[in-house]
C-alpha cells in the first residue's frame, strides 16, 4: 500500500535504529521521505545508517530524555534539509529558507 504525500517529507524517529522503529525508517524512506533517525544505541545508530545507505538518511545517537539531546536531533534535521530547501515535516509545516521557519 502506497503512503500518499510523504515524497521529500522530514520525519524524526525515536527509536529509529532498530525494531518497529527502524521499519517505520525504511517505510518512509521507500516513499521518498528524508528521515532523521534517533537512538541512544549509538552503535546501532551507525549499523542502521551504514546498511540502509540512503542520502535521505541520517541516524543521531541521542537520549530523548534529555532536552539538551533534542535540540541536538532537530538541529541535526534542520541542518540537512530544512535549511537546504523548502520541505516540510510530516505534520505539514512547512519551513521556508527565505522567510525564516514557521510552525
């Protein structure tokens, strides 16, 4: 079953570098979405990214827990493709370079 209007979408996975997680990574991947994922396994982390292998891909070893890791991810997510072009995440907000970002 197709997903309809993922193509060029930013999705963040928690807990993105392994089980359900890691399906939902490789699902929105094969429908043209850029995804971020994120897992405290670091190791894992780098193993998902190095067998997908996909320039839509970025893994960040973060504890979502922590505040201080989250900006980390979303700063990691903005800075590969937010930034680079209008995109959005897929919620719908959409994150225009020339204006600065709106939620």
């Amino acid at each position: 079953m197709a997903l309809k209007g993922l193509k060029d979408k930013v999705a963040v996975i928690t807990g993105g570098a392994q089980g359900l997680g890691a399906g939902i990574a490789r699902r929105l991947l094969e429908e043209g979405a850029k995804v971020c994922v994120v897992d405290i396994n670091g190791d894992q982390v780098d193993k998902f990214v190095g067998e997908v292998n996909s320039p839509n891909l970025i893994g960040v070893q973060a504890d979502v827990s922590k505040e201080e890791d989250a900006e980390k991810y979303m700063a990691a997510a903005l800075v590969a493709w937010l930034l680079s072009d209008e995109s959005s995440f897929v919620t719908g907000a959409v994150y225009p370079v020339d204006g600065g970002w709106t939620a």
